[in-house]
C-alpha cells in the first residue's frame, strides 16, 4: 500500500514520541525515502529505509493514516431490525426498505475490500 506524507502531518509514534513531519527526505527522482518528526521541545527523529517498511511497528499515526487499528473492520450485524416506523405505507415503504438493504450490502463489499488490502 503507498502512503502520502506531507510536511506538517501529525505523527505518534509507538513508544510515545508526539510531534509533526518537519523535513521530507526525496531522492533525485522526487521519491520520499524517509521523513523528520520535529517534537514540541524542538527534537528532531530522522525515519528512513528499514523505519518505514512496517509503519505499524514503529508508528500509531502520520497525518490520516492510523496504524493502531484493529487487524480488521467488522461488517455491519445482521440481526438489523428493519422495522421501523414510516407514514406513508406502499411502494414507498418498500422501497426505502430496498435502499437500506443495498445499504447494508454495499458497506459490507467496502469493509471486505478494505481487509483484504491490508
């Protein structure tokens, strides 16, 4: 999975470091190969090469990405009570009926998605 960093990204690190990247570290080709985190205290850590290939070992958070997370998501429970009150009774009741089974379905498609990708 490729991840994009950017300079100010909020970063936690597993053993307690807090701080943001201040420094991204690109090669010639413009490809980031390492970052540094500056702290509050204005301490800086280089992370490069072996640091970043399993981000969930040193890390729980850069910018949007949370490596905290559980192992997987859990799909939606199927035991939803899908009665619930609508005034109109009919087509349109059923319909939206429909629209929340597909719903269901479609946000369980997407967490399945998701676990198979990590």
């Amino acid at each position: 999975m490729n991840f994009k960093f950017n300079k100010g990204d909020y970063v936690e690190t597993i053993d307690g470091k807090i701080g943001y990247i201040d420094i991204i570290h690109m090669n010639c080709h413009d490809v980031m190969y390492g970052f540094t985190m500056r702290t509050s205290e204005g301490i800086g850590y280089g992370y490069e090469g072996e640091d970043l290939v399993d981000l969930n070992k040193k890390f729980k958070r850069i910018g949007k990405y949370n490596f905290s997370v559980g192992s997987e998501l859990k799909p939606l429970s199927s035991n939803i009570n899908w009665d619930f009150d609508i005034k109109n009774e009919g087509i349109f009741k059923h319909n939206i009926r429909l629209g929340m089974f597909d719903m269901y379905d479609k946000i369980n498609e997407i967490v399945n998605y998701i676990n198979k990708s990590k």
